[in-house]
C-alpha cells in the first residue's frame, strides 16, 4: 500500500495512540453515573511529601454501598455530593465523573508515543529526517515493511 507522508503518520498515529484509548471508551460504554458523596478526607504519610490526601467516596447500588479512594483530591466538605461513574461490570472500578479524575493516567501514558510521533513528524528536512517531507511511504507484510521512497 503506498501512501503519502501525511496518510503515514496518520495511521502511524492511531497505531500508537489507540491502544490507550481503546480500553478507557470501552470502559465508558459499560459504565454509567450515580450521585454519591464524600465519605471522609483520608491521609497517608509519605517520607518524600508529607501527607498525601484524598478523598473516601461513598454511593448507593442498589442495597449494597460501595466506597473507593478518588484518584485526585479536591477540597471537599464531608457529606458533600458528588457525581460517580463506574462500571456496570465491576462497580468498585468507580471515579469521580470528571474530566481530570477520568482521562488523566490515560492521557499520561499516550505522552512517551505521542512524544516519539510529534518528533518523527516535525523533523525538518534539513535535519535529515527518518521520511522525508513530500516522501510516499510504500506498507507491505514482506521484509522490510515499510520503504521510503523520496520524489
């Protein structure tokens, strides 16, 4: 398959970035939101930080109560209501339904590959780049898999 520089790194893009993605929209697919409230402030002792806090939150299911530790503190009263999406197959995956409680370990693991991609992208020709600008990149199954062929 011959393709452009452009279309290459496209797909070059999706290859590296969808395996993090795939699993957390599948995660959203199964999961679903209930209003739940902060249980109580928890704090652990580190030797590097001091105290790291956060937050014990509590919500219904039925005739059971769950209760998980949120990945993010906020400042938050006890007994103060908060918004919760877990998964409908297993209910103590829970998180507070925000974006940065949601997408932050996701987005922080893409950052290595994202890094490498933005590189390989933005590479100017006259620093000798890995394909070249105005370059068609040839895929196939066979050895090598990818050539490079310059106009």
């Amino acid at each position: 398959m011959l393709l452009t520089r452009t279309w290459f790194f496209l797909l070059l893009f999706f290859v590296l970035v969808g395996p993090f993605f795939l699993p957390k929209l599948c995660w959203f697919a199964c999961s679903r939101t209930v209003v739940g409230w902060v249980y109580f402030t928890s704090g652990e002792m580190d030797d590097l930080v001091g105290t790291k806090k956060s937050l014990i939150i509590r919500f219904s299911l039925g005739k059971d109560t769950i209760e998980f530790k949120s990945n993010v503190y906020f400042r938050l009263p006890d007994d103060a209501p908060v918004r919760v999406r877990y998964s409908r197959l297993d209910p103590v995956d829970a998180r507070l339904d925000l974006p940065v409680c949601l997408w932050a370990d996701t987005l922080v693991r893409i950052l290595l590959p994202l890094g490498i991609w933005l590189v390989l992208f933005l590479t100017p020709n006259r620093f000798d780049p890995l394909i070249p600008w105005g370059c068609r990149v040839f895929l196939r199954w066979g050895w090598p898999p990818v050539r490079v062929f310059a106009k």
